[in-house]
C-alpha cells in the first residue's frame, strides 16, 4: 500500500481511524477513513458535493506531478449524491486515466453522520479477467455507519 502512496498511520495519531483492503494481484484497493468533524461544524448536501468535486483539482495535481503535464488525460466523472446507509449526507466523484497501458479509477465519497466526516478513497486498476470495479461496488453498497450510543452491550 506504501508503494502506492498510502502513509502507515503516525504513532502521534490520538486514534486509528483508517481500514484498508488490498488485492496484492491486482493493487485494486479500497480505504475507509472516520474523522472526527469538529464541534462547529455543519454539513448539508450541496456542501458536501462541493467539497467532493473540490478533490478533483488537487489528484489532477498530484499525477501531473508525478507523471509530468500534458502526460496524464483524465476522464472525470460527475460529483454525484451518494446513498450510503447511516450516512445524511455523501457525495462521490472518480477519475479515470491511463498510465504505462494501465487503464485505473481513482474515486472518493465525502460524507458526514455526526460527529465524522467519512471519507471512502478507492483505486482499480484494470486487470483482464478481473472484477474489482464490481467488488469495490459491493464492498461500498454493503458499508453502513452505526451511530456509537455510547452504551457498551453485551
């Protein structure tokens, strides 16, 4: 995952709020991300499709960076309200490029359910024969957030 430039979390981090999963055939991944929102903070659903597609400019940044300008064509999708289950407000948006023959997606869904932002990062790179877009699709689909009570059960 390092290598493809996810960070290890800090020993500094107060909680670990990241879970990953990874194909080690095909580096498809799939990151899910809780942090805590901060006490004043207020979301509606045209704020969190702006903060989604704000993602756009700064990937594109990124690649053009590693990659160099004008060597890297992206496909952006649209941002888009996402229904996820627990979650009032999401919204998602994807890239796609090609790089070294590689076709891959890059996509995001912001969301917030008190008192965390949700952030769902993904990458599939294409493979013949295999269906990681569909299972990434499961794996997003199946996701619900449970609000924590605070009461410890059995």
């Amino acid at each position: 995952m390092e290598t493809l430039g996810y960070n290890r979390p800090s020993s500094t981090d107060k909680e670990q709020t990241e879970l990953y999963a990874f194909n080690p055939d095909t580096k498809t991944n799939i990151q899910f991300d809780f942090t805590p929102a901060g006490p004043y903070a207020t979301f509606n659903q045209e704020k969190i499709q702006s903060l989604a597609d704000a993602g756009t400019g700064s990937l594109k940044a990124e690649l053009e960076e590693e990659h160099g300008k004008n060597v890297v064509a992206l496909a952006v999708g649209p941002t888009e309200p996402a229904s996820i289950k627990g979650v009032p407000y999401a919204a998602r948006k994807y890239v796609a490029d090609t790089l070294g023959g590689v076709m891959r997606e890059q996509g995001w869904i912001y969301g917030f359910a008190e008192p965390y932002q949700i952030f769902i990062l993904y990458m599939v790179l294409e493979k013949e024969g295999s269906n990681d877009r569909e299972e990434i699709r499961r794996i997003i689909d199946s996701f619900r957030y449970l609000p924590h009570s605070g009461v410890n059960r059995p």
